[in-house]
C-alpha cells in the first residue's frame, strides 16, 4: 500500500471501512469462483456468511 492509499483509508470511517473489506471480500470470492477455485456452493455459503456476519444483505 503506498501512503496516498494508507492517508485515503485513515480518513474513512468505521462504516466505510467494513464496506470496503466487505466489497474486497466479495471479490476474491467470484475471482475464486471464476477461477473455478471453489464451486457456486461454496461460493453461495461464503458469501452468505460474509454478508450475515458483516450486516449486509446479498448485493
């Protein structure tokens, strides 16, 4: 990370924050599955629990 990206994350807030790991998260989950890394299921059940335990609904 280099400063400019480390002084953008200090000024967000909490929220923004957790959204922001919550979207990255959700990434690398459909980058595993395009990848066929892991299969929908495991897609569908990592995403749920991500979203459950982060407070978001399925985006």
């Amino acid at each position: 990370m280099i400063n400019t990206d480390k002084e953008n994350w200090d000024s967000l807030s909490y929220e923004d924050k957790n959204h922001k790991l919550y979207l990255q998260q959700k990434e690398l989950l459909a980058t595993l599955l395009e990848h066929r890394a892991i299969s929908k299921e495991q897609y569908q059940k990592s995403l749920t629990d991500l979203s459950e335990k982060m407070g978001y609904t399925n985006e």
